[in-house]
C-alpha cells in the first residue's frame, strides 16, 4: 500500500516517569494522519512528572527521537512536549461583548478573544492553554463558530490551563538541551483527551483517568469542554512497588510479575495456580521471594492480593477528586481509564464496581503506520500530542488584535466596514 503525500510533518514527546516516547507523524493531503515513525526507552530523570535530573532526561529525550528519526528516515527541529506535573490545574474563564444584532465578523471573534485576555488570572503560575472552547449566541450555547451568524451578545467560553512556572521550564530546558525547540507545552489530560474520548462524550460529560507509572491525573469533561483536573502522586509502579516489598524480590520481577500474572479481579483457581518468580534467561537466580514453595513459586491469589489492596487505595483517591469536581448524579456517569497501568486485566471491571459508575479503557485511535503495540492506552498522551498539533488549536495568547477596542469604528475603519456590507449585501 502507498503512503500518501505528506504535507506537514509534527513531532512529539511525552516525558513519562516510566518511559520516554516520541513520535514523529505527517498529515496527508486527504486529511489523514499518518505515523512515520516512533521510538520509547526507559525514563531516566523524572519523577512524578517532575524533572530530577536534567541531564540523564535529556539523554532519554534524545535517544527516543533519534529511534523515531531513524524509523521514519527523517530528521526533526521541534517538537510538542507533554505535562502531566508542574503543579497542573485547570480553570474556565467567560467574557461577552455587545454585537447589536449585526452580523458577526472575524473582527468581533478577534475583538471578543483579546478581551478574554483581561480575565485571565493566573495568580503568578504560568498559563500553558488558554483556548476558546465554545461560543454563546443571546443564551444559545454550543456554537461552534459564530462567524456569519446575527446576534445581540456574543460571548466565548475560554479554558485556561495552569503550571507552575519552575518546574515547565525544567522540561522545557530538557527538550531543548536535545537540539529541539519547544513548540508548546501541552498538560496531559488535553492531549489525552483528544485521543481517548469522542466529541459526543465530551459533551455529555465524561472523566478521564490517566493512570501512569508514578502520577494519575483526573480530569472532567462537559459541555464540550474540560471543566477541572486534578493530580494524584499515586500510579502503576507504586503498585509494582508494593508486590516487591510484599515478596521480597526485585522491582524487575515485581513488574514483571504484575504484566504477565497480575489482576484486578480474583478468581477461585488463583489459590492452586503458582506462578514462578524467576523468568528462564534471569542473569541470576534473585532472592527467594516470601511465601514461596522450593521452587521459588508464590500463590497467584497472594499476588492478587497486594494489587487490589493498592487498587482500593487508588479507586478512593479516584472517587474523591471526582466528587470534589462535582462528577456526581446524571451528570456524572461516564469513566474512561487509560495510560499504562489501565492495561492491568480486569481493571475496568474493579473500578466500574468500586466508582458506581461505567468504566471502559481509552486508547488512541488506528492511524496508518501505529504499530499495533503501540495503539495502547500507554501511548494515549503520545498519539493526544501530535493529534493536538494537527488540530491547530487557537490560543487567544497568539491572537492579534485588529483594531484597538480603545476607540470605536471611525474614519477609515468605518469606510471598510461599510463596504465590506456592501458587498455583502448587494
């Protein structure tokens, strides 16, 4: 099969706290996206979203972009990064502006976003989103694009996303200690959403879970919008964590245990079922691990065991971000789970009947050239972030004001203004 022409290439890179990632992906002159290629090795330097040490974070940066360049025989000079630490909160923000009834021109949405500037209040963290997510016409809400439409107030809904300041530049100075600029900073749960949940979802309501390695982050969707987030240090590998302190073995073999054994639903066979805790080609034999039999076997419901005891623990935090964001009732019934630690089998399961409330696992959609393994929910934020780039989205940092809405419509801007209604009009 051909690969169709590309005619603008993105780049991505989402540092993880278990794994470093990059993707390098084209849009094609249909409209489709197509991954030329992708590259992941073991994070190194990060912490909970945070960086702890910048050189060893590059050197993971630029070995997963050189993997992706080298798949995609093709070099890059800047990239979009993901955030899921630095502190992330979420905020929305209403400004309206008086239209009299006329038509809506480009002028009055550039004039209505400049304004929205004014009511951003980012208490001095540093602003990485602040985008319109859906405009008001005299009480009608959902509008996609008021351009052309007649109204007497015209009013836009702006998200704002928030960061503290430090810690972004830390991951920005990383990427750019790689040879590549940074075109955005973009928080997690935005590109993640943009690969996991369906405009229908966003707009009926809907939370997102991104369960990662050392950080999950709750976020909720309405309206077509994302209304709040939330970050929990807890994730994958605290649960890794715990099997290798309840056995006794290595954080290898813990890992290793809960990918290939672990889950989050009991079964009645699980108590005769013994599973090794030694993989054939281990470098050495490792310690014997607790409760195990002479063959240095332990009892899979025992395995079991420690992981639903830290699924409750992350199901309680879950739910109580999920109530402080007002996700209860009608309103909140959808859950979608994703990131790495949602491919735990059973998990969806565990948490439908932990929350109350439906629960189906997010991965990215199928892209030409997305290797299967990698349509996973562990590359969610990867696929969000060159999904992210493609949209273009509008920040109303970028927008330039075209007139002064000091002064109103006089001399030549009125002239233009009644002829470009000429035209129109006859």
């Amino acid at each position: 099969m051909a690969v169709p022409r590309i005619t603008k290439v993105f780049a991505a890179v989402n540092l993880g706290s278990f794994r470093t990632s990059a993707m390098i992906a084209g849009l094609s002159e249909t409209g489709e996206m197509v991954v030329l290629g992708s590259g992941h090795r073991a994070s190194q330097g990060i912490k909970r979203g945070y960086v702890t040490d910048m050189q060893a974070a590059t050197h993971s940066v630029r070995d997963a972009i050189e993997r992706a360049e080298k798949m995609a025989n093709a070099s890059v000079q800047s990239v979009w990064i993901g955030c899921s630490g630095a502190g992330l909160a979420s905020t929305t923000a209403k400004v309206e502006v008086e239209i009299g009834g006329r038509r809506i021109e480009q002028d009055d949405i550039e004039h209505l976003l400049v304004a929205g500037r004014e009511v951003i209040q980012p208490d001095g963290r540093t602003v990485l989103h602040a985008q319109p997510a859906h405009y008001t016409l005299d009480g009608a809400h959902g509008v996609p694009n008021p351009k052309g439409l007649h109204a007497e107030r015209l009013a836009v809904d702006i998200h704002v996303m928030l960061a503290d300041g430090a810690p972004v530049r830390n991951i920005k100075e990383t990427v750019e200690n790689a040879h590549l600029r940074v075109e955005a900073v973009v928080g997690s749960p935005v590109a993640t959403g943009h690969a996991c949940l369906t405009p229908e979802e966003r707009e009926l309501g809907v939370a997102l879970v991104e369960f990662g390695a050392e950080v999950t982050t709750v976020s909720v969707y309405a309206a077509g919008m994302l209304l709040g987030m939330q970050v929990i240090p807890f994730g994958s590998g605290d649960i890794t964590d715990s099997i290798a302190s309840a056995f006794g073995i290595r954080r290898y073999q813990a890992e290793r245990l809960k990918c290939m054994s672990g889950s989050a639903i009991a079964s009645p066979a699980d108590h005769r079922e013994m599973i090794p805790v030694n993989a054939p080609g281990d470098p050495d034999g490792g310690p014997i691990a607790r409760h195990a039999d002479d063959k240095n076997r332990i009892p899979r419901a025992e395995l079991i065991s420690v992981i639903t005891q830290q699924l409750g623990h992350f199901t309680e935090e879950v739910g109580k971000s999920l109530k402080a964001m007002g996700f209860t009732g009608q309103r909140g019934q959808q859950v979608v789970l994703t990131g790495g630690g949602a491919q735990l089998p059973g998990l969806a399961d565990y948490a439908q009947s932990a929350l109350g409330r439906p629960v189906r696992i997010g991965a990215p959609p199928t892209m030409l050239g997305l290797p299967p393994g990698h349509a996973t929910p562990s590359s969610s934020t990867l696929v969000g972030l060159v999904l992210y780039a493609a949209a273009d989205p509008v920040d109303i940092r970028a927008v330039g004001p075209r007139w002064n809405p000091e002064t109103p419509y006089s001399g030549l801007g009125l002239v233009n203004r009644v002829w470009k209604a000429v035209k129109e009009y006859f």
